[in-house]
C-alpha cells in the first residue's frame, strides 16, 4: 500500500474508465474519514488510510461474489467532534462537511453511477450525523441506491432502525481480534496495528511501544466523545492501549470486517 489511499480508486484513473464502470453498473464504495490527531504515535491521516484499506478489502469480496466495484475519492473533510481542540484536528463544519459530500455524490449520480456505498472509519458522532443526512438527502433527491453503511449496535442512538433506503446496516464484529484489554477509542492497539501494517513508514511504533494505556470509565467516555476535554482526559491524545498492537490479528480482523460489510451491502441491494 505505498501508493497510499488513492490505490485502486477513481483518482488514479482516467475518465474513459470511469465511464467503463458507471456504463456496466458498477457499485460505489467512498471511504469516509477526517484529518485528525491520532496521538504521538500515528499520523493525522489514519482514519481515511484505514477507510480506503477497508474499501479495498470490501471491493475483493464483492468482486469475488460477481459485483463490479469501483472506490471513490477518498473523503477526508469530514467532522472532528471528540479531538476537535487538539492540535492536527482539522474542525470542518458540519454544513460544510455536509455540503461537500454531497456535491460528490451527486457529481457521482451525474457520471451515472446508482449504487453508492459510504465506508467510514471515524467514530465521532457528529461526525456519522452529518454523514447519514448526506446519504437521506440524497435518496430522497435522486430515485438512486445510496446508503451509508452502520453499525446495528449503536444506530438506535442515531433515531434509526436499519430499514432506512439510506442506511446499509452491519453485523457488529463477533470474533475476537487482539488481546489488550484496553478498549481501543481512539489511537489504540487496533489502529496502531493497521497502520503499522501497510504504513509502516508512518507508524512510530517505538513511540506506541512507550506509551502507557489511557482508559476511561463509560461516563469520561461520553465527555471524550462530545469534544472539548481531549487534553485533560487523554494528554497524548490516544485512548486504549498503542502498546499493545502486536496482539492484534489486523488480516483477520480486516477480512471479517470486510465479509460482514460486504454481506450487508449485498443483502440491501436484493432488497432494492
Ligand atoms: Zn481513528
């Protein structure tokens, strides 16, 4: 993956293909991301590099169940609630964010594509509102497949059900992954070992080697997530244990997470 995350997306091709896949159907995956602080260790670009790494996982399997599948522009303006106050979070509105992505959806609706697909990788909950209003907005403007694909878990609190034409909803993670008994919030051994496999280059992990767990009882995490308290909570700016990363099965867990998301894409286009 050191071509970086635009590998095997649109960015790097010409419109004649693009025109090749939008004439054959083909599906739209957009990996969903932020530029944010990612603690001493990671760089600020780790969600949407971890986006995009999902994506291609996603795009093979699909691809192996007879789908066309082509990965979107990278889109990394998205909102930095939680880490908002610290140095490297980028703090795009919401509107703004909103705004964007839309326009790039509906610029993917004009180049003919009808089934789109968002992949996020960022946890912020303002950040997962803004998106969802894009995707209803855009089903109820365009009579098109455009779903932002969710956690059945944690989507209640999000006033939604799974049965939205705007929401793909996805099996949370059943197996078991790393050992660490730190959560990994933000910037922990899950994300640390991603990066550490197909960034190395930008992955200290001396540093992540060095730093002792961060955890917080359920009540601080509420405060971490609302935003504005990342420095007194968390002074490096990491939540979980970085430390632990060499405990994380990162193949097994990306080919899990890609089957189960790739499922869920499935199943809502027989629904269709
Ligand atoms: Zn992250």
């Amino acid at each position: 993956m050191t071509e970086g995350m635009f590998k095997d997306t649109m960015v790097n091709m010409n419109w004649t293909e693009i025109k090749s896949y939008s004439d054959t159907n083909a599906l739209v995956l957009i990996p969903l991301g932020v530029i944010e602080e990612h603690g001493p260790h990671l760089c600020l670009g780790t969600d949407i590099y971890i986006a995009h790494i999902q994506s291609i996982f996603i795009k093979k399997l699909l691809e192996q169940e007879g789908q066309r599948v082509v990965i979107a522009p990278p889109f990394y303006w998205g909102v930095c609630q939680a880490t908002g106050s610290f140095i490297g979070s980028f703090r795009i509105k919401k509107e703004t964010a909103r705004d964007l992505l839309y326009d790039i959806i509906r610029s993917l609706i004009e180049f003919g594509f009808k089934n789109i697909y968002g992949i996020n990788a960022h946890g912020d909950i303002e950040h997962s509102v803004a998106m969802i209003d894009v995707f209803k907005k855009i089903s109820e403007d365009y009579s098109i497949n455009c779903r932002y694909t969710f956690y059945k878990d944690v989507m209640h609190h999000y006033g939604l059900n799974g049965t939205e034409a705007f929401i793909c909803p996805i099996t949370p993670q059943k197996i078991k992954i790393n050992t660490s008994e730190y959560q990994d919030v933000h910037a922990g051994d899950i994300e640390t070992a991603i990066m550490h496999q197909f960034y190395p280059d930008l992955t200290d992990i001396n540093k992540a080697a060095s730093l002792p767990p961060v955890s917080l009882d359920n009540e601080k995490i509420m405060t971490w997530l609302y935003g504005g308290h990342t420095e007194s909570l968390s002074p490096g700016g990491y939540l979980g244990s970085p430390a632990d990363f060499g405990t994380v099965e990162v193949l097994k867990h990306l080919n899990n997470l890609a089957s189960g998301i790739s499922t869920a894409i499935i199943e809502s286009m027989s629904t269709e």
